[in-house]
C-alpha cells in the first residue's frame, strides 16, 4: 500500500528539516528512509505505509513516540529524564531476564563477542555526533563501554 504526505505533514517536515539545518540526505538519515524516498514524498509522491510512518513519526524506544510537529531539540532528553540508562543497561537490550550481550556470548562465544564489540566501538566513533537528538557524549560512552568489553573488562560490573 502506498500513501502521500499531506501538505501538511510536508510542511511539517520542511520546517523541522529547516530549523535543525539538516540536508535533504541527513534528513532522511534520521528519518530512517532513503534519500529517494524522501525526495518522492517532498515531491508529492506516493510512499510504501512504513516510509510513510518513518517520515511522519520518529520512534525512540517502543514506549515513546513523537509527532514531528511537537519535537524540538532535547525534548526527549526532557521528557526521557533518567528513565533508563542508554549506556550500561539500554531497555531495548534488557527488556528480558537476559541481556542482549550475555545472549551473544552464549549463542557465538566471548572471544567473537569481543571481537565485535570492538567493532562497535569503532562504529560509535564514527557516527559520535551525527544522529538527530543523539548526544554525542552518549555515543562517546557507548564507544568506551564497548571498548572495556572488547578488552575482558565488563563494564555492568562497575
């Protein structure tokens, strides 16, 4: 199924682009669709339902949704406070008895779990800084945490 923007939805979209600097490429980046996709709805093209839902929407956990029109810079830091800690136990890697990480280490072994961990560690590096409403200090620390585990040193041990 596919669906267009409304004007204004468009509208929103291009003021929330306009006020946060943001190219038509970055845009869509945080956004979660492709750069075709978001010059096809800014030309008044019809997109798949879940482009549509990305471009009209940003989702930050599955608790918490915005609409564009009512998200400003920091309100999910505002409105998130200390809910849960993004770094040392994110809830969308602990919303079980067993965490993500210690489930890896079962199912590949520590030692490839180190490995990719160090990996992480360079790609939250990489993208420190880039991703809308993501503060840079936050990937600076996933980045670190990472690190410590690639290096035998779980931090949740702290």
């Amino acid at each position: 199924m596919k669906v267009r923007l409304s004007a204004d939805e468009a509208n929103k979209l291009l003021r929330f682009q306009r006020d946060n600097g943001l190219s038509n490429t970055a845009m869509a980046e945080h956004l979660g669709v492709s750069p075709g996709v978001w010059t096809r709805a800014m030309a008044g093209e019809s997109v798949r339902i879940g482009s549509y839902k990305k471009l009209t929407a940003i989702q930050v956990d599955q608790h918490w949704s915005y609409d564009l029109a009512e998200l400003q810079p920091n309100t999910i830091d505002i409105e998130m406070g200390d809910a849960h800690d993004m770094v040392n136990s994110p809830s969308h890697y602990a919303d079980s008895s067993i965490e993500c990480i210690d489930a890896m280490v079962a199912a590949f072994g520590q030692e490839r779990v180190q490995d990719y961990s160090e990996i992480a560690a360079f790609k939250y590096q990489w993208r420190c800084g880039k991703k809308l409403y993501n503060d840079a200090n936050q990937d600076k620390a996933k980045s670190v945490w990472y690190l410590r585990y690639s290096m035998g040193d779980d931090p949740r041990e702290d």
